[in-house]
C-alpha cells in the first residue's frame, strides 16, 4: 500500500470550469470521480467523471474506447493514475486541451445516472464495533460482542441484482415473521423496514482462485468508494436468519451513489489505524506497518430523512446523525486480505459493503434499529412527527465528504433511495 | 405449472446417432441438455446440447446466433419447447435433417467445457430436513431442528465468482480456526475439508423488483438442474459463521456439472409432494395444487470418492452413498416464489443450490461430516483406507439420474473436483 501525493491534490489547484471552483461544489478538481451516465440519445452508459456541476465524458477526450467502466477499474494503478493525471490536467485552469475538453462536457442535471459498474458479487462486511455493540446489547445485554468479532472481519455474501442507482424507490418488502406470543408465522408487510449507512468498497484487479492478496498489495485490488444503503427488514430478519444468515431482509433493495471516489482521490485523508488500548492485535495476515500508519480514511457521514409531510412543506429533510469512516475496527486493506485468506477470487467491479458505520456514541447509531433503541424509543423530529422505523413515502440520503486542513474539500454526491407503500 | 409430456420424451424415440441409442448412455434423445463448450479453435465458448458422445453445436444447425446462453435461458416456456422439440426432430431415426445436423456434431473427447451460463447471483438453500436434522444434532442435540425450518424455506447468498464447472481443482484452503481451549485464533490449512452434494437450479424468465413470482407461475421461471458440490471448510464456519452465517468456509471453490438438463426433460420424473403427518401445511403463498400433485422430482444422486491410492491403483472410485431430491422438504417451485415474496429480483442464469440433499437413513448423508459423525466415526473406504474429512489429492464425482418404468433413463453427467495442497 503506497499513499501517493501528487499535483492532482493540490489545494490551490483550478479548473478553468467555473462551477469546480465553487466552494460548495463536492466535485472540484481534486475529487474526479468515475461514473456512468447516459444522455437521451446513448444507446448505452458513457463513462465520465464528475466536474463541478457537469460530467466529462471521457470517450470524447479520448481516454476511454467503450462503456466498459470494469475493463478501466481493473487496469494496474499505474495507467489509473496516468489517467487521473490526463483529466487533471485537461481540466486545469491554462490547459491547452481547454476547448476540447470543455466539448466533452456535459450538463449532470441533463442525464440519467447508472450504477457505476456491473457488480459480479457483493460482500457485507460488519466492520463498525459500535453497531456490532449497540445490536448486539438488543439481543444479549450482557454479551454484545460474539468471541470472533476482534478477530475475524465478519462479513456475509449478499445479493447483487437488487442494487441500484441512488433514485431508487422499491415497495415495501412483504416477508414471513412471527410474534413471540404466536404459534404460528404470517405473510405480511415489513413493519420494521431500515436503512444501514455504508460506505461501498468497489475492487479494481481481479485474483485469481487460490492466490491470496497479502496486506502489502491489498490496496492495490481496489478502486474506490461509493456510499451505500442496505436497506433491511429488521422483523423478516428476526425469523430468517438462523442458521445461515440475512437472506429475504436485505435482498429486496440496495442502494448506490452514482460517483465512485477513488483510492486515489482519497489519499490526502488517510490516518493512522490502531485498536484501543487492550484489545488484541490483528493476526499477522492482518496486520501490516502501511496499515497501522494510514489504513484509515476519514470520510464524514450523514443520515438525512425527508418525510412527505417534510417534502409537502418543501424541506429537503432533516439530519439523523454523523459518524466518521475512520472510527470502523478493520480497514479496507484488512478486507481484501481476509476475503481472499482462502484463496476466494475477487473480480474487477465487485463491490464490498463496509456494514453499517455508526459512530461511539448513541445518537451515532447508523440505522433506526440503534437510534430508537429496537423501536422502543421513537425519534422525535424537528417538525413533530416521530419514528421508530421508515414510513411509506420515506425518503433517505445519505451524504459523505472529506476535509483536512490545506486540501481541498471533497464530497461523495448523494445515496437517495424512497420507500413505496406494499404491493 | 404446467407438465407437459409430449412425443420427445417417448421411450421408443431413437436417434440416427449409434452412441445416444447406447442403454449406457447419460444422454439419449430424450435428455437433451444444454451446455457451453470451446473447441481449439473457438476464441469463446458455444451453445450446445449433448448427444449420446456427442454435441450438437446449436449455431451451425441455426438454432441459436451467439454464444449467449443466458439469452436462450431466458426465452419463454413456449419458445424454449419449441427448439426442444426441433432439437429432437433434427437428432430423430428418419429425420430429413440428418446431414445437417450430423455436420454440426463434435465429440464431447474433442472439447473443453465452460460453465453452461454467467451466473449472476447465487443462492443457496437448505432444503434436506435430514441434512438440517443430522447437523443440527451435531450442535443441539435435544433441539436439532430450529423453529423456522418447517416454516421458512431457508436461504443464504453465496458467491458465484469462484464456481467453476466440473474439472475444477483447488489449492486446500486456509483460514482461521479457534481451538475450544485455546486463548486466540490461528491462521492455517483447513483441518476438516468437505464436500456438500447439492442439484444446482437455474432460473429462466427474470422478474423486475418490486414483482412476487406466484406458485402458479413458478417453473416458468426455471430452465433446469445440474450436479453441484458446494464444497465447505467445516473448522472455518464454525469460528467465523456467527452471527451473519457461513462465508469463507465456503466461496473459496463451488463446482458445477457442465449441462443443463431441462425442466421439461425432467417432466416425466414428477412426484407428488407432501409433508410428513403432523408437520404443518405451508403458508399459502408456498403452497399449490399443482405443487402438491407434482412438485417433487425424483432423480437419484450419487456421491463417489476416488482418492490418491484408488487412482494409482486404476479405482474409478468407490461410492459413498446414495439419496433421492425428491425427499427435499421444500420443492422447486417454493424456492422461486419465497426468493421473490419480497420483491427481490432474479435473472436469467441466475443459480441455487439447493442445499446438501441428504436421505433419510443414516448412510445416506450427502456430506463427510453426516457420514463420519462430525469426524467422530471415521469411515472405512474398501481398499483398507478411512476418510473423516478430505485429503489432499482427493477426488470428489456427484453423479445424478432420473429412470421411471416407462421412460428412457436420462443422466447428469459427472460433477468432478479435486482437492490440492494447501499453497
């Protein structure tokens, strides 16, 4: 793992595009994130990246063939960042390839976004302690925390086909549940319907089976970052999951910001990663000197709800909570380790959840399972309306940037997904 | 659902080919799998469908225009019997076409294999109360079975990047384990490999999200079954599995048997479904008339080891048991319309597996760990060897057949994977 500074992170760096040097933009310069999108004429997504408040599409300048954004996430990181470099500098303020460039450009509010990639497999990790603990304290009080948490990153296999672009709305999931006090389960709609706040880890090179990806390499294997909703139906979860896991909870929706941020744009925040004082060290196959010194990235995270009665009165909604990318107990690096420890094959466009991030403390819980307490304690809101869990016509967005003093800040884009009513 | 039993599945039906008129054969007229095969000098892999020790390349008799299997599995029922029935038609005694089709013919010996279509997303199931019932005595014996399963068809995503078609071999994997009296965890080879005897399903016509797949229209939205080995690391999930279920214990290697056989191949090994006296009757959206009259299929499944000193000895192997799919629990049919309850989407080449299909007495457990107790009661092997789990250099075959008085006996093929040392 190589945390490279180079010209494309300068602070003082800008575009001779007005609207990438606006302080509020969250795609100036610096950031350049990957995106697919597709204009009224395109048959298929182009690829581009986000530049102030429009997309460069980067088959016009050249430096793509195709639509394939897979083939381009898996090129080694050297002709990745060649190409960051080459739209860095056309972009810049003084380019001589201003005019052809800015022909390239075109409005975001003028196209359709896709998912930024075909995802192959999607893996949820369960990397935040604080929301192992928060959950965990709602089913075993005295023991939240299983024996294998400090050890293994725990994660599952989720379901692909189910993920779209942020925009999304899905009707409310109908599963099986059953009452404590019943003899017998009913088919019904969710009454506990959730959101998980994730950041997505999308990978780049693909191995091949039976060859591990040491800690050194990992960082290598991936592409970049993406927010992430797993939506999740907390009541079908409670009667499913045992013995193999969340199946029919999760599977119904997932939602994806449109704007992958690379590895690369995210260098400049990175932070040193340790474990708090008296819990064990990570097994050797998770541990490396890079890590420790820069395996964290601080990215800060927001939960914002708009309810109907929010949208009618024309609020853009109100804000949850906060929590920080870097509080997570194992790094991405730690991830791609594990996940390939047993020779597990990872392709280009694979898409790893980081599990739901909540912060230390309780109004950092990254679901409504944690902030009303399993529903007991009903979050009031500014306008007087409460939740325990989401309401048909709920709308969640999630939102995430990064700053540190002398670089420019830079932002994620939205995750915006709507609940329907059931069919 | 509907059974359609027309004249391609007659018992008399011969072929102007010798070799599918062999009583040996796996794959007479009446069977007509599909899979995807490369000659020398195919830069990618072609449709075709097996003929007694043949294929018939389906493009050069202009069935199909591309190498896109997926594009033929998703093709409604009426379109897919009809090149079914053109199929049989080309390959009959007397047919018109039989220099055409002969000149389209390569030898199964002449080819390699691909996996039969891209899977997109992969679910596995847990549909044999036996395989639940043995195993879960292993950990609960007063309690095997948990309350959902007679309620729940139980179900969890796995990861398809790593399922490769029979053939495959794959280093031991390594992972972390916890000794029961042992402070921390440690990193090495799988201590107790296994394989899992699985039917892998694929689906046809896809679904959009937000659609529920009715019972009624369930095996419209099946193209048909193959032999899978869902191969698991038993030390492994039982360290890493909770509380989110089974992960690297089993994505490091799932292999697949090369060929399709249709649903509308199986049509005449139909058995009525029922449950046990006593148990309860599944929820509505689980249950049907046709389901009950016909829902099950009855296809015998074998499990064959060939180990090291068996192969040197020139030993095809020795078979470890025998177990019938049709004493699943949950029918096909269930499996479609409980994955869809919440609107969660299926594609086209999507798979499930349908769980280790273990039969009702002891010997007939369709992994190591039933047939060796959970390691406790080694099995002898006929040539003196014992096996509790697998060693290196191990072979494991799945074979499957379906034979009904009356009917031609239509078989699987091979499901073929061998075990390398741990790298």
């Amino acid at each position: 793992m190589t945390i490279t500074l180079d010209d494309t992170h300068a602070a003082d760096l800008k575009s001779w595009l007005a609207s990438a040097n606006d302080p509020a933009t969250e795609f100036p310069i610096q950031n350049l994130p990957f995106g697919r999108f597709r204009r009224e004429e395109d048959s298929g997504l182009c690829i581009g990246v986000a530049i102030g408040d429009q997309i460069l599409d980067l088959r016009r300048v050249g430096l793509v063939q195709g639509g394939q954004m897979n083939q381009l996430m898996r090129l080694p990181r050297e002709a990745r960042l060649a190409i960051r470099q080459a739209i860095s500098q056309g972009l810049r303020e003084g380019s001589p390839e201003q005019a052809k460039f800015r022909a390239a450009l075109v409005a975001q509010s003028e196209v359709e976004m896709g998912l930024p990639c075909d995802i192959g497999d999607y893996t949820d990790f369960y990397t935040s302690i604080h929301h192992a603990t928060t959950v965990g304290k709602q089913f075993r009080p005295d023991n939240p925390l299983l024996p294998n948490y400090k050890w293994v990153p725990v994660g599952y296999h989720g379901r692909s086909s189910s993920i779209h672009v942020s925009g999304q709305s899905f009707p409310r999931p109908l599963g099986q549940t059953k009452a404590p006090d019943a003899d017998i389960p009913t088919l019904g709609p969710c009454r506990r319907l959730d959101y998980e706040l994730e950041i997505g880890i999308f990978i780049s090179r693909p191995n091949i089976i039976g060859e591990r990806i040491p800690m050194s390499a990992a960082e290598d294997h991936v592409f970049g970052m993406a927010l992430f909703n797993d939506w999740s139906a907390r009541d079908i979860q409670g009667w499913e999951y045992q013995p193999l896991g969340p199946f029919l909870s999760k599977n119904f929706a997932s939602t994806l910001s449109p704007w992958i941020v690379t590895m690369d744009a995210l260098a400049p925040f990175r932070k040193a990663f340790s474990r708090p004082a008296g819990d064990p060290q990570p097994l050797p196959y998770l541990d490396s000197p890079q890590n420790r010194e820069a395996g964290a990235i601080d990215i800060e995270l927001e939960v914002w709800l708009q309810t109907p009665a929010m949208a009618q009165a024309g609020s853009a909604g109100e804000r949850l909570m906060r929590s920080n990318y870097a509080d997570a107990y194992w790094t991405v690096a730690q991830l791609v380790a594990h996940h390939t420890v047993n020779g597990c094959n990872l392709r280009a466009g694979d898409l790893f959840g980081s599990g739901t991030l909540s912060g230390p403390e309780p109004d950092q819980g990254g679901s409504l399972l944690e902030l009303s307490s399993g529903g007991k304690q009903p979050i009031r809101l500014a306008n007087g309306e409460t939740r325990t869990f989401l309401e048909d016509g709920d709308t969640v967005i999630l939102r995430g940037y990064c700053q540190r003093e002398g670089f420019r800040r830079i932002g994620f884009g939205e995750c915006r997904g709507t609940v329907l009513p059931a069919r």
